[in-house]
C-alpha cells in the first residue's frame, strides 16, 4: 500500500515525487534483505556457510556506503535512521557503524526567500516587522530544518531582556517527506516481523512506532520549545548547565525561536584550550550530567551529539564552576519510566561492581532479557568479561592482542544469540544517548575511562539508595532465617516418613546425627541472621551513623539466641 500524504501533509512534494520516493526505500530495503537472506540463512544451511563468513566484512561495508548515499540524497528520516544506526555499536558490526558514524545533515541549504515565505507565514507578519535584522546565510543547516542568527526588536528585547536570538525554521514540506518515510519504515519492519530470528528478538512494528513518535515530535517546534523549557527546570539548580530561553512570542509549531546561546563545540578541543578548558576535565563533567538525566531525573537529551552541546565559558571568572555545557536543539527527548529507571541505576551498580550475576539480574529487570531465560552462561560470560577486560579504559583496550578479541567475541556472541534478547519499549532514545555520551567522552580525552565515571556516580545511587540497601538486607536475613527455621520441622517430617512408611527404618545413631544436625541449624540460622546485620550496618554507618549503629546493636540479639541454643543443648 502507498501513502496517502493528502490532508494535513505540507504541500511540498509532489504526489508523483511521493510514490518515487516511496518506491526507492522499499527497493532499496527489499534488495539487501534478500542479500542478507541468501548469505546468512540459505547457504548455511547447504553447507555453504564459510562462503558468507568470508565476504560477511565486506558486504557489510558496500551495504552502509549504499544507505549513506541514499540517505545523503533522500534527507529526511533516512539522515536519522543512519545516525541511529551508527549508534548501535552493541549489535552492528563496525563495517556499518564506523562508514555512518560520519553521516550528519549532509543537505544543502533551503534557499533563504523559501525560508522567508514559510516563517512569515507561520508568523502572520513580514520578517522585517518581527525581527531587527535576521541573516540570510544559515547558521546550520539540517534534514528537518535549518537555524538563522536574528536580532529581536527593542520592545521585544526589553520584554525578553534577550536581544541576539536563532530562529529555527522546518523545511518547507518536511511534514510529506516525513509521512512517506515512515509508511515506507512501517512496510518494512513488517517485513521483519515475519523474519523469525528478527522477530524472536526485536518487535520491528513497535520500534518503528516509537521512531515514528519521536520524529513527528521532533518536527513540532513548540514540543521542542516545551522540552526545553522543562530541561531548564530539570536543571535549574544545578551550575554545570545551561539551557537557551525560548522567545514564546516568536514560536509556532514550524517556527523556534531561541537565545543564541552558540559557544564552543564541546569536541573542539583546540578551542577549548584556547579558552583554558582541559577537554579531559569536560569528559567526566559531561558523562555525570548525562547520567543524572538517565538514572536519576529520567528526562534526558537523546540527541547529544557533539552540534547538541557547547562549552561556555564563565562571564564571572570567581564563579563556581569556569565553564557550563549548554545544551541545545530539545527535538529528540527521551522518559525513563521509574520501573525502567531503578533496573538502569542497579545495572550501573552492578557495572561498577564488577558483579556479572548482578548486571545480568539488571538486564533481566529492564526487560532487555525475558524472564523464563537461562542465565547461567550469560552470567558466566559476563564474570569472564568484568575479571578480563573490567576498568580497562580506551587506550588500555587498544593495547590488547585483537586475536584475543575475537576469540572472546565469537565466544560470547554465541551465548548471546542462544538467549531470548528483546528491546523493549522506550529503549531506542537511552541506548542512542548512552552511545553518543561514549562517543564525546572518548573524542575529548583518548585515555579517557568510563569506569572512572561510572564507579563514583554508583557510589552516589548507593548513598542515595541507602535505606533501600538496608531492607533489602533485612529481607535477605529474613528468608535466609525462614529456611533455616523450617529446615528442623522438615528434618523431623523426614524421620516421621522414614518411621511411618511403608519401609520403616530405624536408626538409633541417624537418629542422633539428625538431631544433632537440627540442633546445628537452629544455630546456623541464628548466625546468618546476625551476620547480615552486622554487615549491613557497617557498611551503612559511613554514611548513615544512626541507622548503622542501630543495625549493629540489634545484631546482638540473634548472637545471644544463638548461643543459649548451643548451650541449651550442651
């Protein structure tokens, strides 16, 4: 079925450019499913299978050069679906990921009366009746839109108190352009959905959906404007960041202005020096702001990359921090749900910790893994992972044989295509920002190391998470308590059985050593219980005095128990 583009589409592609346009995405996806189909599936099972695996590198590379000539030519959401593919270095091999990872808003410009004719429509007045002065030559150009510096009148400036300002305008036609890509992306994910291995592992139809939600978001400037007024009191109080206001009286839906708020691109590090801004100072501050926003605020930027960002250098040079990252462009935001949320914060406690069983528990609770799943040999794999390769930073990395590399690739890659992977809902924007975070981070210091991160903000979860820790310990000591107080009931229920059933057994010295046993749980239970609190509340007094003292002196009583047991049966 093609689009339908009549109603409330712009007017700015033809119908005959539409079914082009339709037609050409869907040839170009028909083609190189058929290819994958022929390689990855059939001949393997011919026994053809060291055929595919020897031109697998290079089919991979002559498919991302195709897609970046398409989408260089198409614009529109082929710009985004390739930036979010050479995002998804977790599950697209470097050949596709590294050819797209340069892929930006390679269009050229809007001729600028086009431009002029759109915003002074969605204004109601002339540009020169709005505006002191508005320059013609863009400041960025993009797939959706593109950004002009203007100067606000004096009555708007005082009313403002802003005077220099960017004024964002759509494409003309964008919104047709945007309504065939995405009939043309839902075709083919059905055609994923039928595709077993796809199927079993991604629901195509529902990811579609949620790029579908974000792009026509995106497209809507005052959704943006709402955004970034939102993130502005996301982080109102906090001095590392900063956020453009939005001139209201300037905006529409295709129409954004903004403070020019343009500083220095955080990855130009020459830049930054000249400034005195050590980019490997700006790498830490970055990824701790982003974490906030992921595991704690739950309202993140999922555009981050390096056009998204400047570093702006304090006015007051005795202030408290000598630079903020300001932060633009709010088209693309992402929401982690609370459930959503607490599985990111205990996976990055788990990371931290180099706890393989506890960031496989993690993945498990976000609902990247199904709960029925075995995962024993993930769990192995992943301690393997954390003691080989755990707090390596990138330049560490680098200096590690490849062979050995590969070795364990093709070890884990096997775990991990026998387990049932899903990505759900929601996920596309946080796996899109945690990359582009990695990304920045590393571009600004090559010896950069995430762990130097992501150990002191888990640190941080823990503190904040204290009285969570504590009753998850209590419950731990509880359960493990309830077992041992059921084990002698059991024990005697075992002897009554052996008593009463049809075999009858006596013996006088099992009899002994089952009592014995019973008497030694009781104790064991007794124990644990007063082990677990007593960590429990050293660990805890650090940070919470109070709490960890009281935890300690109530370890007393299972300790006192406990020995009037043992000595009770002396």
């Amino acid at each position: 079925m093609e689009p339908d583009t009549a109603g409330g589409a712009d007017p700015g592609l033809a119908a005959g450019d539409t079914r082009a346009r339709y037609r050409r995405i869907l040839r170009f996806a028909a083609w190189n499913l058929a290819v994958t189909w022929w390689y990855e599936l059939f001949l393997p099972r011919i026994g053809l299978a060291w055929v595919a695996n020897r031109t697998r590198s290079v089919r991979m590379r002559r498919f991302a050069q195709r897609f970046h000539a398409l989408a260089v030519e198409l614009g529109g959401l082929m710009i985004k679906v390739g930036q979010f593919m050479s995002s998804r270095l977790d599950v697209l091999p470097p050949e596709i990921t590294e050819e797209l990872a340069g892929l930006q808003d390679e269009v050229p410009p809007v001729p600028f009366p086009a431009i002029r004719a759109l915003a002074e429509a969605e204004l109601g007045a002339p540009l020169d009746a709005v505006f002191a002065s508005i320059e013609e030559v863009p400041l960025a150009a993009a797939s959706l839109g593109q950004a002009h510096r203007a100067r606000l009148r004096p009555v708007d400036a005082a009313d403002t108190g802003l005077q220099g300002v960017v004024v964002k305008v759509q494409r003309p036609g964008i919104g047709a352009i945007v309504d065939v890509d995405l009939a043309a992306l839902r075709k083919v994910a059905g055609w994923l959905s039928r595709i077993r291995f796809v199927s079993t592992r991604a629901n195509a139809p529902a990811l579609v959906e949620e790029f579908a939600t974000t792009s026509l978001e995106e497209i809507d400037y005052q959704h943006e404007a709402a955004g970034a007024e939102r993130f502005a009191v996301e982080f109102a109080h906090d001095a590392r960041v900063a956020v453009p206001a939005v001139v209201w009286e300037r905006t529409t839906r295709r129409v954004l202005t903004l403070e020019d708020v343009t500083a220095i691109k955080i990855t130009d590090a020459q830049g930054l020096r000249a400034a005195g801004i050590d980019p490997a100072e700006v790498a830490p501050m970055f990824a701790s702001v982003m974490f906030d926003q992921l595991f704690t605020n739950g309202f993140f930027h999922a555009d981050p990359h390096p056009g998204n960002i400047f570093v702006t250098p304090a006015v007051d040079a005795s202030s408290e921090h000598p630079w903020k990252l300001t932060f633009i462009d709010f088209g693309m935001m992402g929401e982690v749900p609370p459930k959503t949320r607490s599985g990111l914060r205990r996976l990055l406690i788990a990371a931290a910790a180099r706890d393989g069983k506890g960031l496989v528990a993690a993945i498990t609770e976000i609902g990247v893994l199904v709960q029925s799943a075995d995962t024993a040999a993930l769990e192995r794999a992943m301690t393997r992972l954390f003691g080989r390769f755990g707090g390596m930073g990138f330049a560490e990395l680098r200096e590690v044989d490849p062979r050995e590399f590969r070795d364990f690739g093709l070890e884990f890659g096997d775990v991990i295509r026998s387990l049932p992977f899903q990505l759900p809902e929601n996920f596309l924007l946080i796996i899109r920002a945690l990359s582009l975070t990695s990304g920045v981070c590393s571009s600004l210091d090559a010896r950069f190391n995430l762990w130097d991160s992501v150990e002191p903000y888990a640190a941080k979860l823990l503190r904040d998470e204290r009285g969570n820790f504590a009753q998850d310990a209590a419950a731990q000591a509880l359960d493990v308590a309830s077992v041992a107080f059921r084990l002698p009931k059991r024990l005697d229920g075992l002897v009554s059985s052996l008593e009463d059933g049809s075999l009858a057994v006596h013996v006088p010295r099992l009899e002994r050593q089952l009592a014995r046993l019973n008497h030694a749980t009781q104790r064991t239970g007794w124990a644990v219980v007063f082990g677990a609190l007593l960590i429990a509340g050293a660990v805890l007094r650090a940070s919470d005095p109070v709490l960890g003292s009281v935890l300690m002196v109530a370890s007393v009583l299972p300790l006192l128990v406990g020995l009037w047991a043992g000595r009770r049966r002396r």
